[in-house]
C-alpha cells in the first residue's frame, strides 16, 4: 500500500529529453494507467519509481519519504513485464516461490506456502501449480509473472504493457480480471500502455503522456467527454474524435474552407469567442448521426462493420467525418446521405495551439 | 468472369490434417474472406487455389474446369502477399510492368496499361520512384497494382494490410474495399482480423482446425452462428455463453443460469422450438451479445435483480459484469448508465438476441424468437 508521488522531474538521455517538469500523483489503493505512444516517456516513469533510474532532476516519493537514496530492492515494488521472465526449468509453485527464498527476506516455511497458496488461487491458477512454466499458454505464465508480484506483498505494483503480446480476446478477458485483482488487494497499481482501450476500461485515473510531457490527467470519463486538447481527442477514444477545421459565425459552425455549416450550441461557453477565431472542431462519432432531411450532404466513403453497430466514414469535399451507425442501417460505398451534429456537443479547440478553450480558461 | 469452386478438398502436412473435406464455391465478382485464426488452415486454402501448394484429396475448379494439376503461372491468378516483395532495384513502373514481360505485350500497351492502373490504385506520381523511397501503405498499392495489372481472374489476397499501422491499415482497407467495387473480380481474402472480414466480406468463410465451420454474409455470421466456435470468434466483446435450464412455467418459458432462481423469462414458443431441435437440459447452452443483455436501473416486469460487478467504460459505451448467481453476464450499456462496483440492478435476456447451443456438438439449435 502506498501513495506515490512524483514532483518536478526531468530526465534527459544524453541530448534527448525522455521526461520535462512531470508531476504526477498517485493515490493509496488507486487503479492510475500512464498512456502514451512508443516513446512518450511511460517505461522511464515507471523505471523512475521502481528505482531502477534516476531522475536528472526532481524528486520521487513513496508515502512522502523522498526515495532518491533508496535503491530498487528497498522500494519494495513489483515490476511486471511484457516479457515473463519466469524460470523455465521451474515448476510455476516454485517460480512463485522464488521472491520470497531470498536470504534478505527471511520468510517462513509456513508463510512461504500461505502466500503461495493465497496467489494461485487469486489468480485461478491452483491447477497449475506443478507444471513446468515452458508448457504454459501466454496468459497463464502472464498470470504467473503477477502471481509473482503478488506473494511479496509489495507496496506498489508497476506493470510495463503486461497484456500487449496476448491476443485480442486474451487481452480482453484478463484486462477485467486484472481490475478485479486490483480491487480486491486494495494495492496501489501503475499500469502503462499505448492501448488506449485498456487504459478506459481498467483505470481509476488515466494519465495521458505526449513527448515527455503529461498532457491530462482525469478519470476515463473526463478525458474522453473534455480532452484537453487535440492529441487527446484524436487518442482517446475509438473511433478517434472528428477534428475539423473552421470558425464560428453567428452561432453556427462553419467548418473551412467552405465545406459546411452545422448549428452550434455551446450555451454560454460560446460568448466571447470571436467570429474570426481559427478554430477545431471536435465532435464524437456517436454524436454524429444519419438522417434523410440532415442539414448536410455527404457521400460514404468506407463502412466499418463492427456487428454491433457500424462505423461509416463520411465524405463531404476533402473533409471525412465518422459517424457511428446502429447495426441495422444499410449503406452502400458511394452512397448519398444526410447527416446533422449534436450541436450541444460539440468541443472547441484553438487551431493553432490545440488547445480546448474550455481548459485554456 | 471467374467462379471458383472446391470439392471435397483434403491437404496434408505429414500426419497433420489442415485442411479436411473442405466444400465451397465463390461466384463471379465475390468477396470472399477467409476467416479464423492462425494454424486454423485459410493460408494453405488460398495457397492451394494459387497453385503455390499441391492437395492431396479433392477438386480445385475455375470456371468449371479443374485446375489442381496445373501449374501457379497457368491458373491465370494473382496473389498479394503480406510481405510486399517488391524488386527493390527496379522502380514501380518497372515493378508494376514485370509480369507483362512475358506476355509480349507492346511496349506503348505495357505503359497504357500500368499508367490505367497506376491511376485507379492513386500512384502515378510514384511510378519513377524506388520501393525503398514509399512507404508502407504505398509500396502495398504497388503491389497491388503488379497484381491487377495482368487482369488476373481472380485476385488472393493473404493478409495483405497485416503489416501495417492501425490507421494506414483502416485507409487501405476501404481502398481494396472500393477497387474491388470499381474492377469487380473474384477476390479470396485471408485474415485473422474479424473486423476486417466483417467490414469487407461479401460472404465469410469461418475455419477453425482445418474444418469450415460457417459461410455467410457478416449479417449472418455475426446474428445467427452456427456453433459456439464462430458465436465466440465474431464480436467483441466475446458473447456470453452460459450452461441453461429450461422449464415451461404456465404460459411462459424459463431460462436459468447460475443455478437456480435466477431464470429470464422467454416466449412460450422456446420450449417448441427445443423440443423440435431436440434440445435436452444438460447440454444446453445460451449465448447471448452484450448488447442482449438489457439492463434497468429499477425493478421492472420480467427483470431479474443483479449486481453490477467490474465496469468498464469505453467511452460511447460501457461494459458491465452482471453476476446472476453464480454466472458472469457482460452488459453493453449507455456510458455512465451504471455507477459501480456493487450497484443492485435489474436485468433481463433479448429473446430475439438469445442463442441456443448444444453443448456436445457445440451446434447452434437454430431458435429463433
């Protein structure tokens, strides 16, 4: 159990900057997913706490005590890789066992078996215990990796992507069982990955990383109903937001260069906008919609049928726009439709910064 | 203007069977997409209609004439691979124009050929380049364009955007998707990706272990499996499958799962159409989507109460785990419709969404309510 806390830190490889002026605070028990893409600076935040770097400035804590001097054993966290690293000649009983025979833990036969016991069956995976880890399935040895997290009963977890090299229904299937580990440990977990699905579905709290920089920070519903700039909105969120550009005038969207028009209906967000400000319009795909008298023409350009529903591809000039469809609609390549906008939901972003005006204040 | 069909195809690697007893025709102009995951035989399927594999049973037929005996070159078929195997020496005129070598075509008819279908796949201002300098998206057009540039009968495709990132791989698909509109041959499509072959297919070809488990349009695929393997391969998330007792209980049937006491109300008509499927309680199994499992904040006629498990919210929507007794149900609700962890809810199956399974044979009863 702990709370962490990252303050001010910069870390730099030679002349790159993998991490400038981050701050990050992650509370006792809380579930808190890193996002970013290849490069971002996830892993180096992760290696930071786990101690396994050392910042070029600024300071980590765990539960308030600056760790700078401590050592990655000393900080008592578990690190769960992509990689499973498991000792293949080993049974998975004895690959649990592991962490915990070290001569500087000096843990108890009795205990030693309590521990191990309680992990399997946490993890659903009592059935395996004396099998050799070679002949495990990915998601069973990955399941083995946090087993051997677990039995140490360290203060914070730290998973680097754990579930990227599972296959899709794997992935879905072990993302809620790794919740639901989360919750019934109560254990604080920093989880890292580019799958923004995964960061949606599993976090308490969802950091976005872009370039060494943490954009945003919220629960899953804040970045996704009020991202905080445009990196955002293209990146959380699948499919990703529409983002065109344009300006408004007399309350309605006109979105360039003399494509279309829609309403617009920011209520008193709105005022004080100048009708000549270059703007970015976002709107969600399911907040845009097919309809026979919609006040915009458009031909479909691609249809994404995901059985449940469909995602159709809009084209209006060069602009595209995606809507989502209930399953049932029929649509043809090339076929023209009407389509209108929920003008109430419609996010406004700076053209030449990015940034929401509703977070530029 | 091709059909092709197979019959009673059988192919062997050594004691391992991976392709058994396998029957199908595809019409003229057919999009045809070979489904399902890898080792499941739909590469050796479409290598084996290229000529690029023998088989050891059965008829391969184009046109209606069979072909299993004739070389790759002489089936008059194009194939995309992958891996883009441009030359890299050559620039993409010359790449898009190699198989016209051999056909002594004109030299002025080679160029008016490459440059039409330079221009359909978008790449004239490409031709003088060299692969090296495309990217991956463009040297997979190129590709492409070698490929159509014969006016093969009939165009393979083997996982052809796999290669590529989420994005380029979303754009190339709707292109392939268009080209084929526009061009209009019979095209043999291999993929792992279900959405891919939902969004593409005119007719999916589902395989699992060498053995075809379902032909059908994404419409049919996706509403009416025929087996529990294609019930869970198509859709996300996973359908719900759960073991069922059925009881007729004055004018209605009832559905448990999770032992008893928790039973969904369904027509009287079920029971009727079990009997008639012979389908017995103790190999009984419903499936039901997410989006079948409908969810109501108060108690309401028909509902049975529940508790919300894990959430998770995917944006647009959300996910939920219901257990009703000792069975997990996945909900797709509005997102936010469910607060958390614990919440006492109501919930209640879609007849006309529910699946029956036998359990045994994995077949679908084919109830439909």
């Amino acid at each position: 159990m702990a709370h962490i806390e990252l303050r001010n830190i910069t870390k730099t490889f030679g002349n790159h900057v993998a991490l400038k002026n981050l701050d990050l605070d992650i509370a006792d028990g809380e579930f808190f997913v890193l996002l970013g893409e290849t490069g971002a600076g996830k892993t180096t935040t992760l290696r930071l706490i786990a101690g396994l770097e050392k910042p070029t400035a600024g300071q980590v804590f765990i539960d308030g005590v600056d760790v700078a001097d401590w050592g990655a054993a000393e900080r008592d966290v578990a690190l769960v890789l992509q990689q499973y690293s498991l000792y293949p000649r080993y049974t998975v009983r004895e690959n649990l066992e592991f962490p915990l025979k070290s001569k500087i833990r000096r843990v108890g036969d009795e205990e030693i078996r309590e521990r191990v016991a309680r992990a399997a069956k946490t993890l659903r995976i009592e059935h395996l215990m004396e099998r050799k880890t070679d002949r495990l399935s990915g998601g069973e040895m990955q399941r083995v990796s946090i087993g051997r997290a677990i039995v140490r009963k360290p203060r914070v977890f730290l998973m680097d992507e754990p579930l990227s090299a599972l296959d899709a229904k794997l992935r879905e299937a072990l993302r809620t069982e790794l919740k639901d580990l989360q919750r019934r440990l109560g254990a604080t977990f920093l989880f890292v990955t580019h799958d923004q699905i995964e960061a949606m579905s599993m976090g308490d709290k969802v950091g976005v990383l872009n370039h060494g920089k943490l954009i945003q920070t919220g629960t899953p519903k804040d970045i996704y109903d009020n991202p905080h700039d445009t990196f955002v909105a293209s990146f959380v969120g699948s499919p990703p937001m529409n983002l065109m550009e344009g300006r408004l005038a007399g309350g309605r969207a006109i979105v360039a260069p003399k494509t279309f028009e829609l309403p617009y209906d920011g209520g008193a967000k709105s005022g004080g906008i100048g009708d000549d400000r270059a703007l970015t319009f976002g709107i969600r795909p399911e907040d845009v919609s097919l309809e026979s008298d919609g006040p915009v023409h458009a031909k479909v350009h691609d249809v994404e049928n995901h059985g449940v529903e469909k995602i159709v591809t809009l084209r209006v000039g060069d602009t595209t726009l995606r809507a989502t469809v209930p399953a049932r609609t029929e649509l043809e390549i090339d076929q023209d439709v009407r389509f209108a906008w929920n003008p109430k939901k419609v996010a406004l972003f700076d053209k030449a910064s990015g940034v929401s005006l509703r977070h530029a204040g | 203007m091709t059909q092709i069909e197979l019959r009673g195809v059988q192919k062997f690697f050594g004691a391992v069977q991976v392709i058994k007893d396998l029957n199908l025709k595809i019409d003229t102009n057919e999009f045809i997409v070979l489904l399902g995951q890898s080792g499941c035989g739909k590469t050796t399927t479409l290598r084996a209609i290229a000529g690029l594999e023998t088989i050891d049973e059965g008829d391969i037929l184009i046109d209606g004439q069979p072909v299993q005996h004739l070389k790759a070159a002489d089936r008059d078929i194009a194939m995309v691979f992958q891996s883009f195997s441009l030359y890299p020496h050559m620039t993409v005129f010359e790449n898009v124009a190699f198989p016209l070598r051999a056909t002594r075509m004109s030299k002025a008819d080679v160029d008016t050929e490459v440059r039409a279908v330079a221009k359909v796949l978008q790449i004239t201002h490409l031709l003088n380049k060299r692969p090296s300098a495309l990217s991956g998206g463009d040297m997979q057009r190129v590709a492409i364009g070698r490929a159509l540039v014969r006016r093969p009968k009939a165009m393979l495709m083997d996982e052809p955007i796999g290669a590529l990132d989420a994005k380029l791989r979303e754009e190339m698909r709707a292109e392939i998707k268009r080209l084929h509109l526009k061009q209009g041959s019979t095209t043999i499509y291999v993929t792992h990706d279900q959405i891919e072959a939902m969004s593409l297919a005119d007719r999916i070809v589902i395989m699992h272990e060498g053995v075809l488990q379902q032909v059908g349009s994404p419409q049919e695929v996706y509403a009416h499996p025929a087996n529990l393997f294609v019930a869970q391969f198509v859709g996300s998330p996973v359908m719900n499958i759960a073991t069922a007792a059925v009881s007729m209980v004055t004018s209605a049937t009832q559905v448990a799962v999770g032992g008893e006491g928790h039973a969904f109300q369904f027509p009287a008509a079920l029971t009727g159409q079990l009997d008639a499927a012979k389908g017995e309680n103790g190999s009984l199994a419903m499936g039901i989507r997410p989006e079948g499992v409908l969810v109501a904040r108060e108690s309401r006629e028909g509902y049975l109460p529940v508790e919300a498990h894990i959430i998770e919210p995917l944006g647009s929507y959300d996910i939920v785990d219901l257990m009703v007794g000792k069975q997990l149900l996945r909900a797709r609700t509005r997102s936010g419709y469910v607060s958390g962890p614990g919440e006492r809810v109501w919930a209640r199956i879609d007849p006309s969404q529910a699946h029956f399974f036998d359990t045994v044979s994995g077949k679908s009863l084919g109830v439909r309510l």
